[in-house]
C-alpha cells in the first residue's frame, strides 16, 4: 500500500469514527473525496478536501468537520502537524520515516509500484489507429496510434483488462478505388505501359509488390477481364498486403493490436441488420423524410425515405439515416453496427479519433447510449494533427508513398522513443509541431533526452563505483537530507499520478510527470558539482554512498515504470 493509499484509508477511518460517535451522519457519499500533495510544500505533505465535500450533505460547517477531522488525523503516530486552512482544507505534515518507508516500498514493487487495482478488472476496449486499408501509415496516424496505445497500456497498469482493436474499414468505396489501382499496376507488371496513374486512384510504388505476385500467379488472365472476374479478388489480395504493411509500421512505434474487426466481415454477418432490428423494436429507428439542405437547395434535391436514427434524443441536432438511398449502408449506419457489436464484449468504449472527424462525435454517443441503454461508458478522444517542421520552419520529407509522409519515414528519422515520447508531452486535443532537430537535441529542453539522459546518469553510477574501487556499505536511509527527502515526496505522488492519468484518460500526464522527476534528478546531481560533498559517491564515505545510490536507484524505478506506461525504452547509455 503507498503512502496516499494509506492515508485514503485513514481518512475513512477517522470519518468512521466520526459517525460512530455521532458527530457525523452515516451513510454520506466519499466519492469525491481526494488526497494529495497541497498545491504548496510549505502547507504540508498530504491534503484533503474530506470536510469540504462531506459538510453540506452531512448539514455542518466545513471548518467545524475539518477541526473534528484533524483531532482525529492528528492522532496517527506518523503525523507531526494536522491543521485547517481556508474554508476547510486540511493539511497534514509527516514524519521523515514515512517517506523512508516509501522509498523502501519503491525498491520491494520495482515495476509493480503505481500499478494499481482501481479498474477492478473492467474491460475496456481502446479502438484506435483504424486506418482505412489503402497504403502505408502515414505521419497523420501516428499521433492517434500512439496515444491509444499508451492509453492502453496505462488503463492495464491500473487494474483493467483492455481490449486494443483495430477496426478495418474494409467495405467502402475506397477499397474499389484501391483494387483499381492495383489492377494498374498489376498490367504494368505484365509489361504494359500503363503512364500516368489516373486522378482518384492510389499512385503510390507500395501497390507494386502486390500487383506482381497477382501478375506471377494469374500471367494475363485479368487483362481485359471485365471487373467482376477479378475486383473481389483484387481487393482481398490488395487490403491483405496493405493490412501486412500497416502492422509491419506500428511495429516500427511498438504497437501491436490484439483484435482486428472487419466491416466486410461484419456486414456479411448481417450484423448492421441486427443492430437495425433491434432499433426499431426499440422505437429507435423509423422511416422518415431528411430535411431539405438549409440554404439553397439543390436542383436536384429531391425528398427520399430513408430509416433515420432517433439520435436527437440524446442531443443530436438532427436525426441521422443509417442506409442511403439505394440501400447501402452509411458510415454511421455501418459504425452503429459496430459499436453496438463491440459493447456486447465491454464494459466500456473508448474510441481514439482523428480531429476531423468532431463532428460525428455527438451522434456515435448518441447511437451508443440508446443500444446501451446508457449503461456502457462511452468516451471518444479527438486527436490533433501534428505539423512537422525543422529548426522551427516547415520540413518536407521525401514522399516514397506516392502523395503523403509515412510513419516509417518519421520513425526512421529519429527513433521510436523520440516518436511516442514527444507525441505524448502535450494534451491529445491540443496542436502540435514535431521538430525533427529538437526531439533529437541533447539539451534539457527536449524531455525525452532529458528523462531518459537521467536514467541512463543512474544506471552509470554503479560502473563508477566499480571503476572507483569502492565497495559501499548497506545503505542508512535516515542519512537523507532535506533535498532528497523532497525528491522522495516527488517519488511517491506516482502511483496517484497514474490513477488520475487512468481516470482522465490521458496519457500525457505521464510525461508531464517524468519530466518533473527528470529534473529534480538532475538539480540534484548538479549540486555535486558545486559541493564535492554532496556527489552521490563518496569514496571516504561508504554508508552516505550507500543512501545516495538507494536514493538514485528509487528515482530510477519510477522513471522506468513511468517509460513502461509510455512505450519508452529506459535508456543505461546515451549514445
């Protein structure tokens, strides 16, 4: 149990014994109770707002609960102060063997410590990347594939069971376009010269490979074939090879889904029927007449019965069809079906989405809590597009896809760890410049260089120590001054930092933390360049080498569970 944890429950006990002596109603909501480090060091080491949340439902003032509270708190053995401040805030000041014991609790977990149980193994599926199957991944996918995915691994690391899907889109338009295009380039790789590659069809050299295996195992066959000899076949071969190449480039980036999803597949298994049927029974869905354009109307606009979503009862603005005209699916149509398949295996659904595609946000909610009956946890987390550039001016790369930058161009540019690193140092719906120069500077303004620079400092203190000679002895953590008791403090606001990350659905809180870690790491180092006595080693003085290197090996744990959550190797040299 880590030290907040702890205090969560002696925050519960005192309020238990509270409304055992009748001080304190039985039965109040906790919920919303919090502890935390005070916003301010100089007020304490642990705060809560337990008198602030509890005071109105209980009918009490909130100072006169808070003093009830602190007479309580300010009995525990390892609690030096217990004061109030302003409307009912209270604050406690620790002994310093209550951060000793944390440090110690760092050492005993090593991985596991942060990892917490709060998910209580709900099942969570994190849909994210779904590029459409027509080439390679491009640089507009990576901020999104990234992000799910350490989301992913942060919603396990605290406790639930996480599905990572990719959802193929697979039956639109655009795998015809894309099955044309291979056709192109599969007479080209019969010898014919086929030109330019015609406006609205795929020109990228990736189609090559595919086109002549086709060429190899078909010879001419498909030549002059009319498409429905050879565009279902095509098509499979085509999303197949492209499907090989997208995994192949999330590889690059670390990522690995462990669901793939069909729209073919789900069409053929009459899925979207299902989830239609079953919306009708539910009055859901009906037969109706779009409005007409606002505006001016079209020509050739004409009013068209179509089944319509009741979406604008859970605040659409207008109700959506799920089939065109000529029967076919919408989009919508299509990923209502698919939401509605993916919420029979999950608790909860969290779509990772592309910027531009905010404006559906409201409906999909929409279509979800009417087939869940609002009972499944939907959320969608809308991603920005990234703009590259170098030394702070727009940088174009060479485009080997035909039209666009790939992930692999990215990735190879500058490394997987540079990549996810610095596509998670800010808010996923915030924009971002990726600065090819800076994401590789050796500076303490690139924070993956700089996190990363402090582990690989820690990892190079042991082969110091051989290379000195010095054998240290156990280490005496009682020797910790006020400094590295401070780093400690910082240390063991991880395991909350994760649940808040786990909570908020973001990711990013992660590196933001890092960072602060990284460079109380640093300062601390650095005041050995001042003061020889305050290196971490020390030959005449074994012991304080000992605490030293305890310390430094804490402050490298957490920094590599931290590196864990965000797909980051934890370096032991930098190059």
């Amino acid at each position: 149990m880590t030290l907040f944890s702890r205090f969560s429950d002696h925050i519960g006990a005192a309020l238990d014994a509270l409304t055992v002596k009748n001080a304190l109603p039985a039965g109040l909501d906790r919920g919303a109770i919090s502890v935390e480090p005070p916003r301010d060091p100089a007020h304490g080491d642990v705060a809560t707002n337990a008198a602030m949340v509890l005071a109105k439902p209980a009918g009490m003032n909130p100072r006169a609960l808070a003093e009830l509270l602190v007479a309580e708190l300010g009995a525990l053995d390892e609690v030096t102060e217990a004061s109030v401040a302003g409307p009912g805030f209270i604050n406690l000041r620790l002994i310093d063997d209550s951060w000793r014991d944390e440090l110690a609790l760092i050492h005993a977990e090593t991985l596991e410590y942060g990892r917490s149980t709060m998910g209580q193994g709900r099942r969570v599926n994190v849909e994210y990347v779904s590029a459409n199957p027509t080439g390679p991944m491009h640089v507009g996918h990576c901020r999104g594939a990234v992000v799910g995915d350490a989301l992913a691994t942060l919603l396990e690391y605290a406790g639930h069971d996480v599905i990572r899907e990719y959802y193929v889109n697979d039956a639109g338009a655009q795998v015809d376009v894309l099955a044309r295009s291979v056709h192109m380039r599969y007479r080209e790789a019969l010898g014919e010269d086929i030109g330019a590659i015609p406006e609205g069809l795929y020109p990228g050299d990736y189609l090559k490979p595919v086109a002549a295996k086709l060429a190899n195992e078909y010879g001419d066959r498909f030549v002059g074939a009319p498409d429905s000899d050879w565009l279902g076949l095509f098509r499979a071969e085509a999303i197949s090879a492209m499907m090989d190449m997208i995994r192949a480039d999330l590889a690059k980036l670390g990522i690995h889904h462990n669901l793939f999803s069909s729209e073919a597949a789900l069409q053929a298994a009459g899925k979207p029927d299902e989830a239609e049927k079953w919306l009708r029974e539910q009055g859901l869905v009906y037969d109706g007449v779009l409005e007409a354009p606002k505006g001016e109307t079209p020509d050739d606009w004409e009013p068209v019965e179509l089944p319509l979503f009741r979406s604008t009862q859970f605040g659409d603005d207008q109700d959506r069809p799920i089939k065109k005209s000529d029967g076919s699916w919408t989009y919508f149509g299509a990923d209502l079906a698919y939401h509605y398949q993916k919420a029979q295996d999950a608790d909860e659904l969290i779509d990772i989405w592309g910027a531009d595609h905010a404006g559906t946000v409201k409906r999909i909610k929409a279509a979800v809590a009417a087939m869940t009956g609002g009972t499944k946890k939907f959320d969608v987390k809308l991603v920005q597009m990234v703009r590259l550039l170098k030394n702070g001016e727009p940088f174009k790369m060479s485009k080997r896809a035909g039209n666009f930058v790939t992930l692999a161009d990215v990735v190879d540019e500058v490394g997987k760890d540079a990549v996810r690193f610095t596509m998670l140092t800010r808010k996923a719906d915030a924009q971002m410049d990726f600065d090819f120069a800076k994401v590789v500077e050796a500076s303490r303004d690139n924070p993956v260089f700089y996190v990363q620079y402090a582990h690989a400092r820690i990892a190079s203190l042991k082969r110091k120590l051989v290379d000195a000679g010095i054998a240290p002895s156990a280490p005496a953590p009682a020797r910790l001054d006020v400094h590295e008791l401070a780093i400690v403090k910082l240390l063991a606001q991880f395991p909350r930092i994760v649940e808040s990350a786990a909570s908020a659905r973001e990711p990013h809180r992660i590196a933001f933390y890092l960072a602060e870690v990284a460079a109380g790491f640093h300062a601390w180092w650095n005041m050995g360049n001042d003061r020889p006595e305050a290196r971490v080693i020390l030959a005449d003085d074994p012991e304080l080498t000992a605490t030293r290197l305890y310390l430094a090996d804490g402050i490298g744990q957490v920094i590599r569970n931290g590196l864990y959550l965000m797909g980051v190797e934890a370096l032991e040299e930098m190059v």
